[in-house]
C-alpha cells in the first residue's frame, strides 16, 4: 500500500506572511480572536502532537468515482451519535425498576421539558440506525469493499452489526409496557433455541431461569454501558482501517495503465 505523504496544515491554520509596512502583532478583536485560537491549538500540538493524526485522517485521497453511497457509513455514525446523546438525556429521567420504568417513560413524554421529543428521536433513531447500517453493508459488499485487504474492516462491521441489533433488542424492553415485555420473552425464548449457547443466553439475557425483576436491570445495563460502549470503541476502530487502508473505488471504474504502459501502447 503506498503511503501518502501527511498534507500541510489547512490555509486558514498556516501563518500568513506579513503585509509590507504594516505593524506586527494582531490588531482588532477579529485578529486578537484568530491570534488566540491559533496560539491555544498550537499549546495543545506542542504537547500532543495530535494535528499530524487529524491531518492523517481528514485529508486522505479518495478514488475516482466516489459517490453517494459512500456517506452511508458516515450517515450510520451520526446515527449512533444521536442515539448516545439522547440516550443520555433519556436515562436522566428513566429509572429501571419493573413497578416504575412504565411511569417514568409516561413522565418523560407528559412533562419533561422537550421530553417526548427526545422520546421519539431515540425510538425512530434506532429503526433509522438499522436501516442505514444495512444499507452501508449493502454498498461494501456490492462494492467488493470486503476484499483484501479490508477483511478485518468487514469482520469488525459485521460485530457493529450484531451490537447494533442487541441495542435494538435490549432497548425494546426498557418502556415495560405489555407489547414490550411479551416482545421480550418471544426475543429470549428464541434466543434459548440457538445451538450450543443458546439456553446459557438466555438464562444470561433473564439474569436467571425466569424473567423477573432483575431481567430489566440487566437488560438496561446491557443498553446502557455494555454494548454502546464497545460499539464506540469499534467504530473508532473501524474508521482507522478507512483512514490507513483508504476506500475502494467503485467496481465500474477501471484502474488507469500506468504511464510507461501507455507508452508502450502508442509506440506499438
Ligand atoms: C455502527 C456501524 C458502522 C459505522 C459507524 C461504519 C462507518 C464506516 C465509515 C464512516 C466508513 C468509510 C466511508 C464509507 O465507506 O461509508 C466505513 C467503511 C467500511 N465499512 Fe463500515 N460502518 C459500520 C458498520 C459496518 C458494517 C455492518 C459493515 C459490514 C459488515 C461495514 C464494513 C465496512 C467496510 C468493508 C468499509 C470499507 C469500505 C471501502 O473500502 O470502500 N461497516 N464504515
């Protein structure tokens, strides 16, 4: 894989070179403003040297003919960030006891400030999560983009996947209303068929032989920390494989002869 050099600094980061006859140092507010964040990010970089890793990861080639289908991934990562941040808000409010959980989530939609907003971004967020993480996986394999040597970035996605649907499965549960809590014993006791594990599964997602109150704890601790937390660390990785590995082109285009081919080509 041949490497690429990392590219300078953006225009507006690289010190501009001083007008003729005009005074050094900033003069306005405009100036003193631009002075003092680009003396704050350079604090950081003395000390970090963290801007050589964000130029590495923002400004990388990209292969002719990309389109699209290609923001899917990206599209699919907004998603998720969503689901966190109103997640975070909901479990402010939500409180996972089998005699409260119901009336905390009535609570969150009747009388919290914005509640049943963020009620609904977090529900409809997770179909739309789903819908796109499919279609991200849909464009990656039509693409061939799980070929060599992205097999490892097709590995990891397919772990996104599976925690991505055990997000949706443990988070249906949490309103405690009829239609969730039967959902959920349909959701385990198919689990429990599964061969080899599957009765451990279950017995692990109802935190015993039968479903209870403690089913509801650990399906929420399941929701809440487990799972979002591995997704993150996944993604992180994921977008270092894109970011080291670059991005495949799309099957229709063809890879260019390299030059002296060319050459041979036209003297023949
Ligand atoms: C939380 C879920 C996921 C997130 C946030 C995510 C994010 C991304 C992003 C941002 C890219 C680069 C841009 C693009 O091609 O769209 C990418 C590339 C890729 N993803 Fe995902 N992804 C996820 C799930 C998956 C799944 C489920 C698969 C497959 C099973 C997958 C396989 C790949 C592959 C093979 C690439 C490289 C594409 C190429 O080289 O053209 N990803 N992903």
């Amino acid at each position: 894989m041949p490497k690429l050099k990392v590219p300078s600094p953006p225009a507006p980061l690289q010190p501009k070179p001083k007008r003729p006859g005009k005074k050094t140092g900033p003069e306005g507010p405009v100036e003193h403003g631009h002075e003092a964040t680009a003396s704050t990010i350079g604090w950081i970089d003395e000390r970090t040297s963290l801007s050589g890793a964000g130029r590495w990861m923002m400004f990388r080639k990209v292969p002719k003919g990309t389109n699209w289908f290609y923001t899917l991934g990206s599209a699919t990562m907004f998603a998720f960030l969503s689901q966190a941040v109103t997640g975070v808000v909901l479990a402010m409010y939500y409180e996972p006891e089998p005699t409260r959980a119901y009336e905390s989530i009535r609570r969150i939609n009747n009388e919290v400030f914005l509640g049943e907003l963020v009620h609904a971004m977090h529900k409809w967020g997770s179909t739309v999560m789903v819908i796109l993480i499919f279609l991200h996986m849909g464009r990656t394999f039509f693409f061939g983009a799980y070929k060599y040597p992205r097999e490892l970035n097709w590995v990891i996605g397919v772990v996104l996947l599976i925690l991505t649907m055990t997000m949706s499965f443990t988070g249906y549960l949490l309103p405690f209303d009829q239609r969730s809590y039967w959902a959920s014993i349909v959701g385990v006791n198919i689990n429990g068929t599964g061969p080899l594990v599957g009765p451990y599964l279950s017995d692990f997602l109802r935190a015993g032989p039968y479903f209870g109150a403690t089913t509801l704890s650990r399906f929420y601790a399941i929701h809440m920390m487990a799972v979002p937390g591995a997704i993150a660390a996944l993604i992180g990785f994921h977008l270092y494989l894109v970011a080291k590995l670059g991005t495949t082109a799309p099957p229709w285009i063809r890879a260019e002869a390299p030059e002296a081919t060319r050459e041979e080509k036209v003297a023949a």
